[in-house]
C-alpha cells in the first residue's frame, strides 16, 4: 500500500511542453507506482497533447471546461465537466481543451505512454465545427 497525503512537497505545478501545443499545466496526483501514473492536468483553450498511445491504457475524468477527445479515425467527441473517457490499451488518441474554454481533467495513465506527432491545425480546428 502507498499513501499520498494531499501534494508531495518535491512535486510542484509543472507546465507540458514537447509533447502539447498551447499552454498545458499539470499536477501530480500520483507519482508513477506500479506503472499507473496520475494527473490533475489544465489546458489553456486551444491547447491540446499530441497524438499518443498508452500501454495499458488510460481514463480521463473532466473536472471542468470544455474540450475534445480523438481516436484515430473517428470523429473528435466533445468533453464536459463529469465525463468520463476510457482510452482502450494501445489506443492512438489525443485530447484537448476546445478553442473558447479551458479545460481540466485526471488523467490516469496505465503502463507507459509512447508520444507520437503533433495533431495537424486542421484536424484540430475540424473538431470546433461540431
């Protein structure tokens, strides 16, 4: 058993870079263990992460906001507070706050992420004409 008692003191805000576009800040709920990683991450609107994949997969819970979740070839489906997104083992997928709000969420991450390319402009966009 491991207890996290509230915010581990070595593990302040840190703000996403190589593998987001836009501003995307995150705080660990949860230091890796047992290979299941989480996260309260916040995403400025139009931010978004890159296309990736998770081993073991992966579950999003939206605290707030607005945004967009996508696996490849589907249709980007809109995200509100309370939803919950299962992201299936191996999954290429990405996520993100829409272009008018922020957006927050957990992320569970489960085994390890493999981060792939930068979602196009255009697909992005593609996912506000809903």
């Amino acid at each position: 058993m491991k207890i996290v008692h509230g915010r581990p003191e070595r593990a302040g805000t840190e703000e996403r870079g190589a593998t987001f576009d836009g501003t995307v800040w995150a705080d660990p709920v949860l230091p890796t263990t047992d290979g299941v990683t989480i996260n309260s991450v916040f995403f400025t609107p139009g931010s978004r992460t890159h296309w990736h994949r998770h081993e073991h997969g992966q579950i999003l819970q939206v605290t707030t906001g607005s945004g967009w979740v996508c696996s490849e070839g589907e249709a980007p489906q809109r995200l509100g507070p309370g939803d919950v997104v299962w992201v299936p083992p191996g999954e290429r997928h990405w996520h993100g706050a829409s272009t008018g709000s922020a957006l927050a969420h957990v992320a569970v991450s489960l085994g390890t992420t493999r981060w792939e390319s930068p979602v196009s402009e255009a697909d992005y966009l593609a996912a506000q004409q809903d």
